[in-house]
C-alpha cells in the first residue's frame, strides 16, 4: 500500500507550524485551518481512491481471498507508558503506529467482505492467534523467539531462508484453502459473468423481474389532463381590464 500520510508529511507539517504562529480569531488563522483541512481531505481522498481499486483488483482477480483478523486497536497502542514506568523506543512506535493507520486494514476488510459477494469470489479469514510469521511454510517449524525487527526468517530444521512476509503470507494462503468461507453478503448470482467465469448481479432472472407498467388513467371519461398552463395566454379577469 502506498503511504498516503508520508507524501505530504512535510507540507502538513509546514502547514500545522503556520497555524500555529497564527493569533486565534484571525482571519489568516482562519485561512490556515482551511489549508490543514485540504491536505487532510487530499490525503483521504488518495487513500479511499488506492483502496477502492485494490480491493476491486483482489476480488475480481482471484477465487479465494485471505486476510488476516489483525488486532489493530493493540498494534497502534501508544509505548508512552506512565511516569512510573516509561515507555521505550515511544518514537519509533509511534512511526508505526502511523503507517498502521495509514494502510486502513479495517477499510480493506470491509471492502473485500461484501465486494467478493458481488464478484462470486470467497473471503478467508484467519485466525487472529494464527502464528503466519513464526512458522516455517515448508515444514510447519514455530519459531516463537521471533520479534518484529527481524525481518527474514531462517528455519532450523529444513534451512529455509525467506523474507518474513513472504512466507508469511505463504502460511496465510495456504490457510486459506482450510478456512470456513464467511458470510454471504448482500450480492448474489446471475447470469452474468466476470472476468473469471463467475456469476454475479442480482439472483432474479431478467425475464422473471417485474417490468414498468404504465399508469392507468382514474379520471373521469371527458376530463382534460392537467397541463402548464401559460400565464401570456390566459385571458384577463373579469374585475380587471385588458392591457394594451
């Protein structure tokens, strides 16, 4: 995913310094608030846009999609701590935590849930407590001592050496083919198809829809529809003379 939030990071942060040194109630206070509010709505309208055709990509492109249940609200904790017992590394933490939150994984979730209904593919979820990046996808080895700075797997037992989300989403895929499908949404087959040969639409044939009707005429047999009526060439009143 590409990071919205960091390609304007430096433009934002001039933007928030300016309004800072604004006086509260000004006018140009004001116009810097509105400044921040573009590059915040320009960031927003980036991100819904990659997602949007990501996630299309995913669930048009292939049968069997697999996500993760990931902990999000967990991840992106702060690791300020408390006076007592402080935090440590709080600032690489919190660059994490913002690229986190700048790769929506809750938004893509929901996205892929109901547009796999829509385009006749299957939506895997696996399990939150499924150990993808501590096990060897070939021989199934967990390596629990594993933590997060190390970014290339090396199993003891078969020797393999691969980057960590390669063969973490090797895991994944592989669970995928074993997770229970989720719940249908809203989408169901036709007979029309995508790219792949799968039917998708609504599941009520074209020939069994009820078609438009026209509306019966109720008034009276001799009555006139109503019609716009042109103020020009309506006669006069009868209490007020004609103007020449």
């Amino acid at each position: 995913m590409p990071r919205h939030l960091r390609t304007v990071a430096k433009r934002l942060a001039k933007a928030q310094r300016a309004l800072a040194r604004t006086v509260k109630g000004s006018a140009r206070r004001e116009k810097a608030k509105r400044r921040v509010g573009r590059l915040h709505h320009e960031v927003t309208l980036r991100r819904a846009t990659g997602i949007h055709r990501l996630t299309k990509q995913l669930a048009t492109g292939f049968a069997v999609v697999a996500v993760e249940d990931l902990n999000v609200a967990g991840m992106t904790a702060s690791a300020r701590g408390t006076l007592e017992r402080p935090g440590r590394k709080v600032r690489q933490k919190a660059g994490l935590n913002r690229s986190v939150l700048d790769a929506a994984p809750a938004e893509v979730r929901r996205q892929l849930t109901y547009k796999t209904s829509w385009y006749g593919a299957r939506l895997a979820v696996c399990d939150r407590w499924f150990p993808s990046s501590k096990t060897c996808s070939a021989c199934g080895e967990q390596d629990p001592r594993l933590t997060l700075a190390d970014r290339e797997y090396h199993c003891g037992h078969c020797g393999l050496h691969l980057d960590r989300d390669l063969y973490a989403a090797r895991n994944i895929a592989a669970h995928a083919h074993l997770a229970p499908p989720t719940a249908p949404g809203r989408g169901a087959a036709s007979p029309k198809e995508d790219a792949r040969g799968a039917h998708v639409g609504p599941a009520v044939p074209r020939d069994r829809r009820q078609s438009a009707m026209k509306r019966e005429d109720s008034r009276p047999p001799g009555q006139l529809p109503p019609q716009r009526s042109n103020p020009l060439a309506l006669p006069p009143p009868h209490n007020q003379p004609t103007l020449f």
